[in-house]
C-alpha cells in the first residue's frame, strides 16, 4: 500500500480568509456609498428648502435697502431750508419764562421749565388750592398760551423729618401742594415777541 502523502500546503484556509475578506470591504463600502448617498440626498434636500427662503430675503432686503434710499432722499435738504424750518418752529422763552413768572400767586415756588415744540411744561408749589386756581386763571387769561392743562397735583409737607410734633403745634403747619401744568403756546403771538411790540 502506498501511504498518502500531501506534501503541498493547505490552500482552502487562505481561500476562505481571502474570501472573508473581500466580503467585508464589500460590506463596509456598500455602507460607505449608503451614507454618501444619503448625505448627497439629505443635502440636496435641504439647499431644495433653503433656496427659497434665500430668495425671499434676498426680495426683502432689496426692498428695505429701496425704502430707506427713498427715505433718506426725503430727509436730505439744503441748508437754507433747514435754517427756514428751525425758524419756522422756533420761539423766544424769555418772554414765556417772565409771564409765567409774573402770573404767579404769592408764596409760590416755580420749580422747573421743560419746553418743547408746542408748549411749556411748568412745575410749581403752591400753599392752597385757591392759590392753584388763581394761576391756572391768570395763564388762561395771558395772549401767550392757547390752552392751560392741569397735570398732577401732589400735597407735601415742608418739614418731612418725622418727627412727632406737639398737638399745639400741628396747626402752624399747613401741607403745600406740587402742580405740574402743560401750556400750549400761541406760536404766532410767541415769534412775534407778544406784548413788547
């Protein structure tokens, strides 16, 4: 009998290695190409989406840009008639400040002036209220303002210390009152110069 003797090496276990190893880069590029491709569609997608949102602001901000074009071309003037506007709304307050000044009662404290382009804001402390309605008169009877608005009327004492005081005492002491008042100015008699013509 003749033994069997296979001197050759054993080629099956490197077939199948081989083969194991074909199989997984085959797998892990068919996955490789799955993600590409859905990253290619999810993209594409996406810019799909996005593109007309673009295009909206794109329409939107040309509008903005034409709106404020249009509107600095409206606000651009020449110096002359800035000059001619400041004029036209402008006013002298030195008489203004002397007639309040001169219309209050007295005892009475004027606070504060804050004017603007139609009117005077007056702040002042009176000690009764006839006193109060004793101005409002005198102002609504002076040529200078159109209209007198009473604002808010706020009473305080002249000594907030806290103090107790004696019960004979408490009488001496009367509570003042904090007016604030809006005067629409006669524009035309104001630039004029009022009663100094």
């Amino acid at each position: 009998m003749i033994p069997d003797i296979n001197l050759m090496p054993k080629i099956a276990k490197v077939e199948t290695s081989l083969k194991f190893a074909f199989i997984l880069v085959g797998i892990l590029s068919l996955i490789t190409i799955g993600i590409l491709a859905w990253m290619f569609y999810s993209a594409k997608n996406e810019i799909a989406s996005a593109t007309p949102e673009r295009n909206s602001l794109i329409t939107a901000h040309d509008q903005l840009q034409a709106e404020m074009a249009s509107y600095e071309s409206l606000n651009q003037g020449s110096l002359e008639e800035s000059v001619v506007f400041v004029e036209r709304i402008s006013y002298p307050v030195t008489p203004l400040i002397s007639e309040t000044q001169n219309l209050l009662p007295p005892n009475t404290y004027l606070r504060s002036y804050v004017f603007s382009e139609t009117g005077v804001q007056v702040a002042a402390d009176f000690e009764t209220l006839n006193a109060i309605s004793t101005y409002v008169n005198n102002l609504e009877n002076s040529l200078y303002f159109i209209d007198v608005q009473v604002g808010t009327i706020l009473n305080f004492e002249i000594d907030p210390s806290g103090e107790e005081k004696i019960e004979n005492q408490q009488f001496t002491e009367l509570p003042r009152y904090n007016v604030e008042i809006h005067l629409i100015i006669d524009h035309a008699y104001a630039v004029a110069g009022g009663a100094q013509e």
